[in-house]
C-alpha cells in the first residue's frame, strides 16, 4: 500500500530501518544507499512504500506488500522511516 508521507495525520521523527523491531510496520522515507539504493528501489523499497520487518538481524527480512524481501542488515542504516498513525 503506498501512502504519501504527507497523507500522514501524525508522523514521528525519521528512524533507520535498521532500528525497527521485528512485527512493526513503517513508511518508507529515503534510500541513501547509492548503487545499492537502486536495485533495492527496484524490489519495491520505494519512498511512501508501506514495509513490515520480518527479521533484524542477518540477513533483514521485510515484506512489501504481497513479497518478502531480504539484504544486508548493514544496507538497512541507510533506510529512513517513519511511523505513521493512519
């Protein structure tokens, strides 16, 4: 489900995804990861892009939507979200 960030009625302070406890869900704020960014973009890690953490550890599991995806947990701190009170 892709929500504007500014649709948002509450929105916190922006976190990295790498601090997100699994079984949470966030919006997606910015990909700072370079070449890595771009592929990542390309499975659906998108800004606005709803996400639910599935795993933090090694490898990070999230889903987006209907699929699961997995990467480097140290690609992770270079994600920005945001919880947002919909």
């Amino acid at each position: 489900m892709r929500t504007e960030i500014s649709e948002c009625p509450r929105i916190s302070q922006s976190t990295r995804l790498s601090d997100v406890g699994a079984g949470r869900t966030v919006l997606i704020g910015s990909v700072e990861a370079g070449h890595d960014g771009s592929r990542l973009e390309e499975l659906g890690l998108t800004p606005g892009e709803e996400l639910r953490v599935i795993r933090n550890s090694d490898p990070f599991l999230c889903q987006i939507g209907q699929s699961r995806v997995g990467f480097r947990r140290a690609l992770a701190t270079e994600i920005f979200v945001y919880d947002c009170l919909l």
